[in-house]
C-alpha cells in the first residue's frame, strides 16, 4: 500500500505520437506540475519519422534538403531542448519526464547521469554491456566497428522542472540517421538494441524495464495513469489523489 509520504510518479504509454502535439502537451504538464496540481510525471511514448534540432544544435547537421525531408514524409523541428539533431522514429521508446527536481537535487548533471543510469540498466537486463562516453552524452555500447550509440538525451529545465528526456532504440530503422549528423558527432553511428542481439525485441518489453529501472534510480512507486486522466488533472484544481481516487486506480499499482 502506498502511503502519502512515499514519493509518487505517474507513467503515461501515449503510443504513436506525432512531435508536435507531445511539445504542446509538455508545455501544459509543465505549467502543471509548477503548479503543483500533478506530481510527477513520466511520459512514454514512439513518434512518427521526425527530426529535431536542439537549441544548440547545427543546422549544416542536417544532411536531407527540405525535398527529400517531404519526399521521405519526415517532419522536421527546431526544439528548446539540449543537444544538437536528432531523428525519432517508429522503434524507439522515447521518453519525457516531467519532473520537479527541487524534490531530489537540483543539479542537471546528476538528473543527466540518472537518466543515463536508466537506459544503462534497463539495457544489462537483456545482457547487453554499456558505458557512458566522456564529453559525450548518453548510452553507448563497444562493437566490432568501434563504439555506437544506444540512447540519446536531450533536456529542458524551468524553474527546476524537467521536459524532453530520452531516446532509445529499439527496433529503429537506422538508414534516417543518414539524413543527419547524428548529435553532431561525424564518426559514430547509432545502433539499436535489436542489432545489438541480432533479434528482434518487443517494444513493450523494453518500456517494462525502462520503468522499472526509472523507478529504482529515481526511488518512485510508479503508477499508470491513461492520458486522459493526466489531462484532466493537468486542468483540474482538485488534488492528484482525488483524481486517481475518482478514476478508481489503486494507489498500490506499480507499472
């Protein structure tokens, strides 16, 4: 039974979700959770083929013209977040806590190595060893061709409060990466953890473990919620334990 001194954190599978309505809908949970109206938060979601540029990203990273971008029907965004270009796809888990750091630490390079931590540890549940690269944000891992890319990160912060988050690859088709410089880096390339193992893997699999492990590192009792319960509690002026009691979720759920 979870009590109202453990620390809470609901988690929201939004499925296929274009960029643009996931920026919009950050934008909203944010306000929220400064608010103090929702706890935290972690959404999970896969985009449709997008491409986004971090604030301090390059542009001359993008290798596609604006043709081939609308041939190939890849959108593409300039972002608030961190980090340079990116590319999002089916195949791979995207993450975007919402999170009010001044409740844990505020220092972005300790919620940084934590996210790290997660996609680290959720990765050694299938067997695969990772390590993080110095100078060089998140996972990767040694092949036979030298080192390659898991996970990216890329975060945003307001007044403490975090967006945008992870991306981790699963099943991704690799081949729209050569549409971009990916993170800015010219001789690494990204892999994905069904070409790690030479299987295929199930989305949903990893999103267990991912949450699981977020829950350990961050020390949350993790409960689902459905989109549009956040949503209400986003709007709503009522406490997040009387939305969850009226939508008859059990406080003891973990995801």
């Amino acid at each position: 039974m979870v009590t109202l001194t453990q620390k809470t954190c609901w988690v929201v599978d939004l499925g296929l979700l274009p960029y643009g309505p996931a920026c919009e809908l950050q934008r909203t949970l944010v306000a929220a959770r400064k608010s103090g109206v929702i706890p935290d938060v972690l959404l999970l979601c896969e985009h449709p083929h997008v491409i986004t540029l971090g604030r301090n990203g390059q542009r001359q990273n993008l290798r596609a013209s604006k043709f081939l971008l609308q041939q190939m029907n890849v959108e593409f965004h300039p972002t608030d977040r961190g980090g340079d270009i990116t590319y999002h796809g089916p195949g791979q888990i995207v993450g975007y806590p919402i999170l009010d750091l001044a409740a844990h630490r505020r220092d972005v390079r300790w919620y940084v190595n934590q996210l790290e931590e997660t996609m680290m540890l959720a990765t050694s549940d299938f067997g695969v060893a990772t390590k993080r690269v110095e100078g060089r944000h998140g996972v990767w891992v040694d092949t036979p061709a030298g080192e390659e890319k898991l996970a990216a990160l890329g975060v945003h912060l307001s007044r403490w409060v975090t967006s945008h988050g992870f991306a981790f690859n699963v099943s991704t088709d690799l081949r729209f990466f050569d549409l971009i410089v990916p993170c800015g880096i010219v001789d690494k390339r990204p892999t994905s953890l069904e070409r790690i193992l030479g299987r295929a893997v199930h989305s949903s699999d990893v999103r267990k473990r991912l949450v699981a492990r977020f829950s350990e590192v961050f020390g949350y009792i993790m409960i689902p919620v459905t989109r549009g319960e956040l949503e209400k509690a986003a709007s709503s002026h009522e406490t997040p334990a009387a939305v969850l009691h009226e939508a008859g979720i059990a406080k003891g759920s973990q995801a």
